[in-house]
C-alpha cells in the first residue's frame, strides 16, 4: 500500500521496484518494508542500542521502525559518519 497525507493506494510494483523508482525524488528504504519521504521526518527515535524509529511530521506522529543497518545509511547519507 502506498500511503500518502490523505488516501492510501494499492501497488502493484515490488518494494525493490517502488525503491528504485522513488530514491531520486527524496524517498528512503528505512526498513525492508517501509519506504518514507525523508522531507517528512521530524526526528529519529533511539530506543536502544540496536532499535530505532522515525517519526513522521504528520499530525498522528506516525512512527515508522528503521532498521540498524539502515540507520548506519541514513548517517553517511547526511554526513554524520
């Protein structure tokens, strides 16, 4: 399903096809099953060594899991490693 701020659509695409589709536009993989519009984020949520989450700027503060090795991405992308 394809979510966006008021209505959500079926896909017929794979998460590697919607992946590949979506990066040049700004979008992220933060999980194998999520694929965010990084413009969207608000913040990154630690919960422990090893589980992390991001919160989205919607106002349900939807909070969508990022994986650990997708977290170890997310930092070199933004220059933080």
């Amino acid at each position: 399903m394809l979510h966006s701020q008021s209505e959500q659509f079926p896909s017929v695409f794979t998460m590697n096809e919607l992946e590949a589709r979506l990066t040049p536009y700004g979008f992220f993989r933060c999980h194998r099953s999520y694929i965010v519009n990084l413009q969207r984020v608000r913040e990154v949520i630690t919960y422990t060594k090893n589980s992390f989450s991001l919160v989205l700027d919607d106002a349900a503060k939807t909070t969508i899991p990022l994986s650990k090795t997708k977290m170890a991405e997310l930092k070199t992308m933004i220059g933080l490693k």
